[in-house]
C-alpha cells in the first residue's frame, strides 16, 4: 500500500514541477493591443540578430540605425550618448577578435523619452543591452531583452498616458564589462530623475524568465511585484534565495550599476537552453517563442504598474518570499520565519508526542531519525560532486574560455546525473540504508570521494563530507529503527537548519520552514488519524503534503541547478533533504524494502550514465564563443 503512496506521490509530484516550469504561449502579431505579443516582437529580433554585432562592427552600426529608427516610430524622443570604454574592456574585445579602434574607443547608449503627464515625478526606466559578443548573433542575449522592450513601449502607449516619464535605456558595451551602463549611470541628464529600473537579460535560449535580482531593501518592490503576478503570461518565478545567492556573486548585468546607486527595480531573465549563450547557435530561429512572452509580459506588467504607481517602491527592509509554481507569491516579513519556526515546533511537538503514546516512538529514534539526515546530507555531498565529475572538471579548473561553455552545454546531462543520484539516496534511505552491508556502504562512499578528489582536486568541504558519511554508514545502529523515528528526527534537523538560516540570513530560511511546516502539519494530522501509519487516513495528508512540496522542490532545484549547478552541484543535496522529509513515512515496509533499493541503485546508475553522456553529445572541440561576462 505505501509503495503506491510512495511511487504515486513522487510521479505527481514531477508532473505538477514539470507544468510549473512550463513557459507561456506566445501571443499571436494580432493579440490585442494593450497586451504584450512575442511574435510582435519576434519580428525585431530577426532584423536585430542577423548576424553578431560586437561594439565597433559594421552590424554594430546597422543596428543601432535600425534600433533608433524603431524607438521614433513607437514615437519616442530618442538621443544617443557616448562615453569611452574603460582599457580593461577594449583589451577583453581584442581577445575575442572584436576591434575597438573600429568605435573610435567608445560606447554609444540609445535613449528613448516617453513623457509622462508630470514630469516632476521619478522616472521609471525599461533597460537592455543592444552588442553581442563577435561569435554569436545574441538572438536571445539580448536581442529578445531589447525587442521585449520596444514592444512593452508600444502596449503602455496602448494602454494610455501614465503620469511617469518612461525612460528606454538600450545600453552598449555590456559584453565587455557593462561599460554603457556606467557611462549612462555616470552622468546622464536623467540619471538623477530615475527611481525604479527594470532590466532584461538572458544567458541561454530559452526557459522560464525568473526575477532574480532587486534593489537592496526590497520590501516595497516585491509586494509591487506580487501584485503583478497575476497578469503576468504564464506567472512569476522569484524567491528571496535566488536574490540573496545572487549578491554574493561575481556575476553582474547592466542591472548592477543602478542597484549600486541605490536605485529600486527588477532583473530579468532566463537561462535555459544553455548552449545558446555566447554561441553561433544563438539564432532567432532556435529562440524558444514561450520564453519571450514570459519576459515581455513581466516587463511590460512591471513598468506599466511602476508608471502608473502613485508612489515608487523605497528602500525599506528585504522581504522573505517565493512563488508557489509560478502561479503566486507568498511574501512575509523576515521576522515571522521565527513564528513560522514556533508553529512547526509546536506541530512536531505534538505528534512527537502522540507517536510517543500510541506507536512506541523514543526520544533517541528522534535522535537517530535526525543523524539519518546527515547521512543524507553528507552522502549526498560526495555522491553530487562525483557524478557531476563523470561529466567534465569543474568550471574554476576548465581550461579555456571554449571548455566553460562546453559544460555550460553539458549542464542538461549533468542536472539528470545529479537529480538522478540524489533521488537514488533519497529511495535509499527510505527502503533502509541498513540492509546494506555497513562496510560495503562507507567504502564506497571512500572509493568515490578518492576519484572524485583524484579528478577535480583536493575540497575541503568534500573531505569532512566523506568522513562524516563513511563513519555514519559504517555504524547502522545510529540510524532510525522506526518509521515515526526518521520521520521526526528528519524534520527536527530540518527546523534547526531553519533556525539557523533565520538567524544568519533570513531571506534564506523559507526554504526550510516552509516545507518544514506542512511537514508538521501532515505529521500532526497522521499523528491523530492513525499514529500506526498503516491506513489511508493518515496516509493521504502525508501523499499530499508530498506532492505539493517535492513537486515545489523540484520547480525550485530546476533554475538553482542552471545558476549555481556547474560548479556547486551539492545544493541540491538540501532540497533532497527535505524531499527525503516530506516522503520518508511512505516507506513500503520490510517486505518491499528489496525492490526499492534495487530500483534506487539503477536510479543512481541511470543517473552516473547520464553525466557521462554529455561528454559525448557536447565533445570539448565544439566551436564555442568567449569568456563569460553576465
């Protein structure tokens, strides 16, 4: 009966995470007027990426007439401005055969004016960048940013004067080091009459756009951005990780310079179909339509309720938030994670004690259900970086610019390999990782942690990782011995790793209590049906606990994996703790524990083949474009 639960929960699961990453349908050149049409502006796109237009080409002026002559007939004030390109940057162009001189040394930004009924308040500004890098014609980076952008234009004049100025900033010399960007941020006229921004990018062919970077002090710009959810074509993807991961991070966009001015706003972009970025195979006709409707009708939402706001979004504190599949967001104020910690304690609390009373539950199984989770954890850390090694070295250790975006390329063979491991220890620590033999289990765990370090070089965090994992598997009595044992103890080190993301870096924490939190829930309800787990009533609240969460999990590890994934592929391992959390009293009993461990070790070897496939299907001599600027 719970292997039906089990195998039923995780296929609906996936289908319900497989329809949440869905893009929109592009609306069709006839879609009314006041809405945003990607075929209207697939239209651009094709005269704009006909062929590679680095700054200083001759398709470089091409399109800047072209782009020019577009922004008049959508009746803006347009102007130019140009600045020079710092050394750094002319240097960089060199290196991938573009030619400097050929622009006299100088970015030239394209300025479009739409007054709004009172110019005495802030401004809102739709921003782009119009170059490319001299290998790939950009259709997607970010020809699409850029004719998204004229076709918002044209659905806010269709929707009426709106009392802001609209500001249509089309930036130059972003490939080479976001050098438009600052020569407008710099000392343009309008600079100072700007308060919110949103901008445009993309690093791949298609995909879902998410919003993955705000101004600091987001409060007010999130809740302008749920509002907006709602009429957006195919919903949002966002959440406050995204935001905080991506501060931390080398990475910028044109985006960068404004947020670091303090001015508020929204990035968006999307990233899939990884082996378009940077390369010949950028195209309009590889474009993925649904993913130009999805960032146009964000953007065109956005800065339409940016120019029609009485007040524009101030800097205030940062807000805890995420979409729930793209359909809406849940945003709360950083403080009530620790409400939200309480409620699920207190759940916990209570069918801890109720398992206590009527199903034999010990206070040491919770124990042993939480160092259950550690194993997870730290097995996981190893098993991760050694099946994302079968499908070449890490990125920091790639040899060539060339090499990054052949693993770029890989990075669809590499997310199965990796999802694929992940999903094998989650089946094994269902089934019982203690049916195996202890010293079989830690030395493999030793085997593939010494040929991963072997072939990516010595890590630290994956040294301590395979002792801790080798010691656990080599002591089977330190692992749960009851379902209600490893059901507790996993959520209870799921709300102390809560605990401590709310005190670190609250933006952070909902990833753990949310899904904490209706694991409690489950567990109280299961807890007062039938504390013996064994008839459906305290069945299906778990079974459905287990669809929505593993299902929002695996919408979320989706763009975390295409972010962060080719180089950090452990932080998955986290989302698989807290699927092991949500699915781990589903456990099929004794009898049927064979079967899932058999079915979780071909998982894992479907998972390893698939890693390795990539190395095939993108071979490191595919023609491939320059070093990664966004």
């Amino acid at each position: 009966m719970r292997l039906v639960w089990l195998t039923g929960s995780l296929a609906l699961a996936l289908l319900l995470a497989v329809l949440a990453l869905q893009v929109p349908a592009p609306a069709p050149a006839d879609a009314p007027a006041t809405a945003f049409s990607a075929h209207r502006a697939l239209a651009d796109v094709n005269e704009i990426a006909r062929a590679p237009h680095p700054v200083g080409s001759a398709e470089h002026a091409r399109v800047q007439a072209f782009l020019l002559s577009r922004m008049e007939m959508l009746g803006l004030q347009t102007s130019t401005q140009s600045g020079p390109i710092s050394r750094g940057a002319a240097r960089y162009l060199r290196r991938m055969g573009g030619d400097p001189a050929a622009a006299d040394f100088t970015a030239t930004n394209l300025v479009g004016l739409l007054p709004g009924r009172n110019p005495d308040l802030p401004a809102v500004a739709l921003m782009a960048h119009y170059d490319t890098v001299p290998m790939s014609a950009g259709a997607a980076d970010d020809s699409a940013g850029v004719a998204a952008v004229l076709e918002a234009v044209r659905a806010i004049r269709a929707r009426g004067p709106a009392d802001r100025t609209l500001v249509v900033l089309l930036t130059d010399a972003e490939e080479i080091g976001l050098d438009g960007a600052r020569v407008f941020w710099g000392g343009h006229p309008l600079r100072d009459r700007i308060g919110a921004v949103v901008n445009l990018e993309a690093r791949g062919g298609g995909g879902r756009a998410m919003m993955f970077e705000t101004g600091r002090g987001n409060a007010q710009t999130i809740d302008l951005f749920a509002r907006v959810a709602g009429r957006v074509d195919g919903g949002v993807t966002s959440n406050s990780l995204a935001v905080f991961v991506y501060e931390l991070m080398p990475n910028g966009t044109d985006f960068t310079v404004p947020r670091d001015r303090g001015v508020q706003g929204l990035n968006l972009a999307f990233i899939g179909r990884p082996e378009q970025y940077h390369a010949p195979a950028s195209t309009p006709e590889a474009l993925d339509a649904g993913s130009v409707q999805h960032i146009g009708s964000q953007a065109l939402e956005a800065a339409d309720a940016l120019l029609r706001s009485p007040v524009l979004p101030a800097r205030a504190g940062d807000a805890v938030y995420a979409d729930l599949f793209g359909r809406v967001v849940v945003s709360h104020p950083p403080a009530l994670g620790w409400a939200l910690f309480g409620a699920a304690a207190i759940l916990l609390g209570f069918a801890v004690w109720r398992a206590r009373s009527r199903a034999g539950l010990s206070p040491a199984d919770v124990g042993r259900g939480a160092v259950d989770g550690m194993w997870l954890l730290s097995t996981g850390l190893v098993v991760a970086q050694a099946v994302r090694l079968l499908g070449g070295p890490m990125a920091a250790r790639a040899e060539s610019a060339d090499a990054y975006y052949v693993l770029l390329a890989r990075l669809p063979w590499l997310e199965a390999g990796v999802a694929g491991a992940l999903l094998a220890l989650v089946l094994l620590l269902v089934g019982g990782r203690t049916r195996l033999d202890p010293r079989w289990l830690a030395g493999a765990v030793v085997l593939v942690a010494a040929a991963a370090t072997l072939y990516g070089g010595f890590d630290p965090v994956l040294a301590r990782a395979t002792a801790v994992s080798a010691g656990l598997s080599a002591f089977p009595a330190m692992a749960a011995r009851s379902t209600w044992g490893g059901w507790s103890g996993l959520i209870a080190l799921a709300l102390v790793l809560g605990a401590a993301a709310q005190a670190a870096a609250p933006a952070t924490a909902f990833l753990f209590l949310w899904p904490a939190l209706l694991a409690t829930v489950a567990a109280a309800l299961a807890a007062s049906l039938d504390p013996g787990l064994a008839r459906w009533p305290s069945l299906a609240p778990v079974a459905l606990a287990a669809v929505l969460a593993v299902g929002w999990l695996i919408s979320l590890g989706h763009p975390v994996f295409l972010g962060v994934g080719m180089d950090l592929p452990g932080a998955l391992v986290l989302l698989a703790l807290l699927a092991a959390m949500i699915v781990r009293p589903l456990e099929p009993g004794v009898r049927l524990r064979r079967p899932l461990l058999i079915a979780a070790a071909a998982i894992l070897a479907l998972g390893a083949g698939a890693a390795a496939t990539g190395r095939f299907v993108e071979p490191m001599d595919r023609p491939t474009a320059s070093t990664p600027t966004t």
